[in-house]
C-alpha cells in the first residue's frame, strides 16, 4: 500500500440550499451538496426530480430562484454561462447538440478555443482537439461530419468537446441513456479514465449498475427534494430509495 | 478543388480589375452595380450566414454610409475619403446601438424587429433640414466611371478577405457555433453577445463604404433610395442563392443574379421582375444550400443531387 499525504481534497462545486421554481412548479426545492476536487458524485431519481435542472443552474442556462451555487469559494449566481465555462464548468446534454456544418474535429475545437484553457490559434486548437478525440476513442472519425456520427459516437463527440474546454467541473447528464449494455460498459470505461484526470465529476444516470461503479457518492433527488446522499451500496439500498423508484412494496 | 479556389480567386481579381480598360461604358456602370450589391451580399454573410441571424436591417447601414458620405461633402465640402470615414462611423454606431437590444432576440424574432428599422429611418431624415429633408442631396459631380469601378472592387475584395479570415479563425468557429445551437455555444464559452454585435458591427462597416461610393456615383441621395428595404431583400437573396456561411458563394451568387436580372431586363423589360422571381424560386428548390454547395460536390453532382434536395425538403 502506498501512504499518500493526508490532505482534505479541495470542494470544487457547492450548492447552498438551491431552490428553483417555474411559477408555481418547485423543480428543485433547497438542495445542498458538495463535491471535492477527485470525487464523483452519482444523482439519481426519476424522471422529473430535478436532475436537469439542477445541471442547468450550475451550468448557468437557469438561474437559480433561491440559494447559492459557490464554484471554487465564489458565488456563481450572477455569472453568465460562457463565463461560467472560462472558470472551468462544461457539460454534456442529455439531448445531444453536435455543431452540424462542422467537422468532428472543429467540433471539439470550439472548446479548446474557448474554454478554460482557451487557445488563440486555431492549430494549436486543432491539436489539443486531436488529443482529446483518441482519448475518447473516436480519433479514425475526425474529418467526418458531426451529423454523420452514430449514436455512441455522438457520446464519445460530446465527452470530447466537454473535456477539451479542460474544466474542473464536469456535468455528465445522462450520457448513458439509450445505449446498449456493451456501450454502457465503454463509457462507464471513459469516465473512470476521465476520473484519474483529477477533476470534480457530477454525473446523472439511471443505469444503476454504471452509478455504483463509478460514484463516490450517490445523492438521491426525489419530487426536487434530496432523500440520501451517501455511499453508493447504502444509499442504493435505502428504503426510501427503492420506494421512490419502483413505489411502496406490498406486504 | 479546393486548392484551386484560392487561386482562381485571385485570377478572376486581377481579371476584373482590367476591365474598365477594354469593356464599354454600359459594361463598367453594370459592373460597378454588380460589384457594390455582391459587398452588400457578402458583408450580410458575416452575420447572416456565418451567425446565422437572418438580418433586414442591414440596408439601414447602407443608408448610414450614403447620408455620411452625401452630408459630408455637400453641407461640408469635406474630401469623399473623409465622407465615407464619417458614413462608417455612423453605421458602427447605428449598428452597436441597434445590435445590443434586438440581437437578444432569435431567429423570426430577430429578422421581424429588423424589419422595422428601415421605415424608421426614413422618418428621421426626411425629416433632417441637414440631410435635405425628404428631397434629398445632390453630391458633387465626378465623371470618372473607372475610378468608382475600381473602388467598389477593392471593397468587395478587403470584404471578401475579410470573410475569408473570419472562416479560418477562432472568430469563425465561435459565430458558427452560435449559428448551430447559441445555448451549446453559450456553454462552452462562447460569449455570444460580444461576437453576435461585433459581427453587425463589422457588416455594417462594408455595407456603410458600399453606400457611400454609390452616393458619390449616383451624385443623388434621397431617404426612398437610400433606405430601400428591398436592397435588403436582394442582399438576402443574392447570399442564400450563393451559399451562406461560404466564402465565395456570397460573391458568386450575386454576379450570377445580378446577370441574370441585367439580361432578362434587356430581352423582355416588362415581365423581367417576374421571371427573376421565377428563377429564384427554382434556385431555392433545386439548390437550398446554395450555389457553392453543388460546386463542392464537383464532378460527382448530377441530376440525384437536385432530386434529393426535392426530397429532403417535402416538396
């Protein structure tokens, strides 16, 4: 065994009792968390929980109706999302958006250029774009057309242009739906390669076996509130949990 | 193909710029029309077709660039380089002023609020004793056709290189990105805001010199012509016909029409407008994504491509 220093990893991203409300909907109702440089954090819960929208808040496409999401000791509240993105927060859609009319690679590109590392040339760019797609496995697909990748490609181009943007944070919202069992296991493959990159990981899923493989933790969001938050085998096993799931079991 | 656009490119250039040397007066006039329209067509590309925000309020810029220049040298006697400068000025400024409100709008929302500014703009200075109300300027006379030519091709040139950089550079690929999906951009760190109104910005720039040499040519300003909307509209037209979002498509695209419409008005002057019509309807048909797209198929384009494109499109 090697004894490494005993240092508390650094918390990258913390939300302070995040509440959001669509008139008179509550979507997510004062959930705090954390989660430290190194560490994934699995959310899960059904569909409507909030997942999303929680995603969304950090991310900045949503602004938050109550409470604080702090990025690195700041308050975030008020930063636009492309700022957001220079601090060093990416993320996949769930509903993927390639940039169609460009190549795979210009694709990935666009987040060299202007995330957080943000190069200037476009051949620098290009570069670190290249690295990025072998990294993920889609290195033979480079001067294809972003639209005439298949599904799992389309994963991989959408891990490829997140992680080129070199964030801190990443936000994987459901990048396993819709895929097959031996496509879920390639990209339960990449993300624990992208986690010994060292950056704080959020990732939404609903494929249970793929959540704990890989979390650290699992937080639990049911009806927008927060019902666990824990080790993964005891938060999946939960009570609770499993009510909240598959309903009241019948005695 | 493509390493030979380039050069070709060039050639053409070079080619045009001997024209008012062998070509008759009526071919040099044609061609000074003909080069003006394609900067307006390509310098709404920037925005239009590379932004992908469908823009009717560029001919305000063109308007901008006329009374700058018209106001300048009449009221003033100030040189026309000095007039066009100030023409510019006022359109960077109209553009910034207009671009900061109404480009937080997308897609119809925007191109339906930039429908409005033209009509506006026309109160105003029919309106201004300094821009001689609504009769109009007349500018100094200057007889000089070959000079006025080769103006309006170095414009189309500097735009078009112009166009050229923004598809190579880091500009580029952050305008394309807001084109394509401006939330995916936004959160990949694209500061849409800042490129979408530098992009007005920087078409209203060409659009207001293009104005401001057809001012001087025309020796003739008045708020109807120089805030026409359906210049506008043809700017429209002449770049999706062409292939928005391209390099040369833009250019091209207005030469061919602008051919088209000189020829059709010479035959049969009456039911040319219609015809012209006609034409454009075929080419959206046949050809949405442009003349530049069925020249990059090359040799490989035959009559299937015009048939897919019937079916993609429903029709």
């Amino acid at each position: 065994m090697t004894a490494a220093p005993q240092t508390t990893p650094r918390t990258v991203i913390e939300t302070r009792g995040l509440t959001k409300r669509f008139q008179g909907l509550v979507s997510v109702n004062n959930v705090s968390f954390q989660i430290a440089e190194g560490e994934t954090l699995g959310v899960i819960g059904p569909n409507g929980a909030g997942k999303t929208t929680l995603v969304n808040m950090i991310s900045g496409t949503l602004t938050p109706s109550e409470g604080q999401v702090v990025f690195e000791g700041q308050v975030i509240n008020d930063v636009p999302a492309f700022r957001r993105a220079h601090l060093g927060i990416a993320r996949t859609f769930q509903v993927m958006k390639p940039f169609h009319g460009m190549t795979v690679l210009e694709n990935v590109a666009v987040g060299a250029l202007f995330g957080r590392g943000a190069e200037r040339s476009m051949a620098a760019a290009k570069e670190k774009a290249r690295e990025w797609l072998e990294f993920t496995g889609l290195g033979r697909r480079i001067d294809a057309n972003a639209e005439a990748l298949g599904g799992p490609d389309r994963k991989r181009l959408e891990f490829a242009k997140a992680l080129s943007m070199q964030p801190r944070l990443l936000l994987l919202d459901e990048v396993m739906a819709g895929l097959n069992p031996v496509e879920v296991d390639e990209v339960v493959d990449l993300i624990k390669k992208i986690r010994s990159q060292g950056m704080a990981l959020l990732v939404i899923e609903h494929v249970v076996k793929a959540i704990r493989s890989l979390s650290d933790r699992v937080m639990v969001l049911h009806h927008g509130e927060k019902i666990a938050d824990g080790d993964p085998t005891r938060v999946l096993e939960d009570p609770r949990v499993i009510e909240a799931y598959l309903g009241k079991r019948r005695t | 193909m493509k390493r030979l656009i380039l050069p070709l490119a060039v050639l053409v250039a070079l080619a045009l710029a001997f024209l008012p040397m062998v070509g008759s007066d009526t071919m040099v006039q044609f061609g000074i029309n003909a080069l003006l329209l394609a900067t307006l067509a390509q310098s709404w590309n920037i925005l239009g077709g590379f932004g992908g925000y469908v823009s009717f309020g560029n001919s305000v810029f063109y308007g901008l660039g006329t009374y700058g220049t018209a106001i300048a040298m009449t009221n003033y006697n100030l040189p026309f380089g000095v007039g066009l400068v100030i023409g510019v000025i006022l359109a960077m400024i109209g553009a910034a002023l207009v671009g900061l409100p109404i480009l937080r709008l997308r897609g119809p929302y925007f191109a339906i609020a930039t429908l409005g500014l033209n009509g506006a703009m026309m109160a105003i200075f029919s309106n201004l004793p300094i821009a001689g109300s609504n009769i109009g300027l007349v500018l100094p006379l200057a007889r000089n056709d070959a000079m006025f030519y080769e103006l309006a091709l170095g414009l189309l040139v500097v735009c078009t290189l112009t166009v050229l950089w923004i598809s190579r550079s880091r500009y580029g690929m952050g305008l394309i990105a807001i084109r394509e999906d401006e939330d995916a951009a936004g959160v990949m760190g694209v500061n849409a805001t800042l490129w979408k109104v530098s992009a007005l910005v920087l078409a209203s720039i060409f659009t207001a010199v293009a104005g401001g040499i057809h001012a001087y040519w025309s020796t003739f300003v008045d708020p109807a012509s120089a805030f026409d909307s359906t210049l506008n509209v043809r700017m429209v037209i002449m770049c999706v016909f062409g292939g928005p979002g391209t390099v040369f498509g833009p250019v091209i695209g207005s030469f061919v029409l602008s051919a088209v419409y000189e020829v059709l008005a010479a035959q049969i002057s009456t039911a040319a407008a219609l015809l012209f019509g006609f034409v454009i309807v075929l080419a959206v048909v046949f050809m949405p994504r442009g003349l530049a797209d069925v020249v990059k198929g090359g040799r490989a384009i035959s009559w299937r491509y015009f048939i897919r494109n019937i079916r993609e499109n429903r029709l």
